[in-house]
C-alpha cells in the first residue's frame, strides 16, 4: 500500500522521533495531521523548523489528556500513529501521576476516538523500559514485563489497553517496541545528547551508573519501522521490538563518543536511580519486525554518532551541559 494521499495523525509530532515520522510520512506523499500539546508560545516544537511540501502537514495542538481534542484530531483519519507520552524517567519519580494521566488515560483517549470513528489501524509506541533488566537475551517479545520505574509501569498499563482493544473491539492495533533511539532533535535527558554536550564544553562526563547495557538504534531506521506498520498485512494484534541486537555499557559508550570527538573525558559516576529502579541489560531480538515487517537496523552506531555529534554541535546553544535534564 502506497502512502500517497492517505491521511495519518501522529500525536506526539512535536517530539524527537515523532517530528522525524511526521517529515518521513510527507516525504512519502501522505496527507499528515501533527498533534503537538497546547502550550502558550505557540511553539510546534522540532515542527517548527520542518518543511511542509504541497501544503500536506496540517499542525494541530491539543492534549491527548482532552477527549475532545483527542476526537477532532482523529476525525476523519486513515491510520493514527500514537507517539504522545511522557518519557522522562528520572521526572516520573517525582510526578508519578502525571504519567498515568498521559501514558494511560491520554491513550485510552485514542483508542476510544479511534474505535468510534473508524480508524484503520492505530500504531501504538511501547519502549523496550517494559521488559526492565534483560532476564535472557536478546529479548523478544515474549520476555516477562517488569515495571522497574513509574514510566514503565504506565508505559505497560497502556500497552495492555491497546491490546484490550484489538481483542475486545477489533480495533485494527499494531504495537511498536522501539529499542534505544538516538540521533538528531533527542533531548538532553537522554544519554546520547548528555554524553555529547558535555564533551562540547569541558570534557568532564557526569553520568549514572556506566555498567548498564542499551541496544541503540538511529532514529531513522526507528522511523522506517513505524512506517512499515501503518502499511504491512498480518501485524494487527502484534507486538513488534526495534532493536539492532547489538548492546553497548554506558561507559564504553561515552568513551567511544569521546574518541570520535577527539576529546578527553573524565567520567564521573554520579547520576544514579533510585535501587531496583535502573535496567542494567537491554538487547533486542527483532525476528519478527524482520519477518512481519521486512524491518532491519541498517544504521552502524558509529555512522549514526557521527552524524548526531555533527548536529548537535550546530545547536550547542539548545543543551545546557551543566544541568541534569530530567
């Protein structure tokens, strides 16, 4: 199926991969509704600075906490892409709540406006937080849930709601369970952009625990992903992990950025979670997004870091290297 005319909401658009799937799918022809959250500035967030070719990209605010505004946005709509969450997980410690409302109740909003008015398929966001610290690897999809932080306890509370709803209401839902994306527009709370930001300015790294294992994915093979399940057949009803297979320590890590920098780091282990609350291993196992969705990650690490560090410098001024972004 050709994504030519065909009309998609992506809630969350403003965001860092959510701005990159909006771009991808007007880029491939579709007619792309951008839900970005109301806020005062009127800023669009990443949208602000993105191109709309042929006048396809209609911006719309509201809050996916608002039914109302959750409904006007589905209306009329092919196929929803649900992106709008809270992610930061040091933040959900400190306002647990504000993360059911979001992550919960914001996506029973979709999936109520999606059943009532007739949406083909909703391609729900998962993170690979769900499986919390990696029991055998690589995980796949049926690895035990394990709610290690308040995000990810949310994060599985709404990925069980979809499925409810494919099973309950046949609504048409496909789960994506993205690993460790990174690249271009991704804020300082994460590690990636933290890692690079402080190498910029002093070479002084001050992060977490550095044992920790990620699978890390470029945002744009993530994306591909994401655009894959709102076309392929056979995937209503799944749950689909985007991972390389490849983990990497959180310290090997910073000094592999370094060396591409040409920096000299000292790394300071300071940043630490809550006990019991840091996932110390994830790695991906994505037979199935290869075999349902023809997906691999296609982007070497090091190809992707390079172009990250690259963007990154020119917007230095959007990360403050001495502050713990939450």
């Amino acid at each position: 199926m050709t994504w030519a005319g065909r009309k998609v909401l992506v809630t969350g658009a403003g965001g860092f991969i959510g701005s990159h799937l909006v771009e991808r799918l007007v880029e491939l022809g579709a007619h792309c509704r951008a839900m970005v959250r109301y806020n005062s500035a009127g800023s669009r967030g990443w949208l602000d600075g993105v191109a709309n070719p042929g006048g396809r990209l209609e911006v719309v605010a509201g809050d996916v906490c608002d039914r109302d505004s959750v409904a006007g946005a589905v209306r009329g709509i092919d196929v929803v892409f649900h992106l709008a969450a809270l992610i930061g997980i040091p933040y959900s410690y400190q306002a647990p709540a504000s993360y059911v409302r979001t992550n919960i109740e914001g996506t029973l909003n979709v999936l109520e406006c999606a059943r009532e008015l007739g949406v083909e398929r909703v391609v729900h966001t998962s993170t690979s937080e769900v499986y919390g610290t990696a029991r055998y690897v690589p995980i796949d999809e049926a690895h035990p849930l394990q709610p290690q932080s308040p995000y990810s306890a949310t994060k599985i509370g709404a990925d069980q709601l979809a499925l409810s709803f494919e099973r309950s209401f046949r609504l048409p839902v496909v789960i994506i369970r993205p690993f460790n994306t990174y690249g271009p527009r991704q804020s300082a709370r994460a590690v990636i952009p933290t890692i690079i930001s402080q190498c910029l300015v002093d070479g002084r790294v001050r992060l977490g625990r550095l044992t920790p294992t990620r699978d890390l994915n470029f945002v744009s093979d993530t994306v591909e992903g994401f655009v894959l399940a709102g076309t392929s057949p056979s995937v209503v009803g799944q749950v689909i992990n985007l991972g390389s297979g490849r983990e990497i320590s959180i310290g090997d890590l910073a000094r592999k950025i370094a060396d591409l920098m040409k920096a000299s780091i000292k790394i300071e282990d300071q940043r630490v979670r809550p006990v019991e609350s840091e996932v110390e291993r994830l790695c991906a196992a994505s037979g199935r997004a290869k075999e349902l969705l023809g997906w691999k990650s296609r982007v070497p690490l090091e190809e992707g870091l390079v172009w990250t560090i690259e963007w990154i410098k020119r917007h230095a001024d959007r990360y403050r290297s001495g502050v713990y972004a939450v």
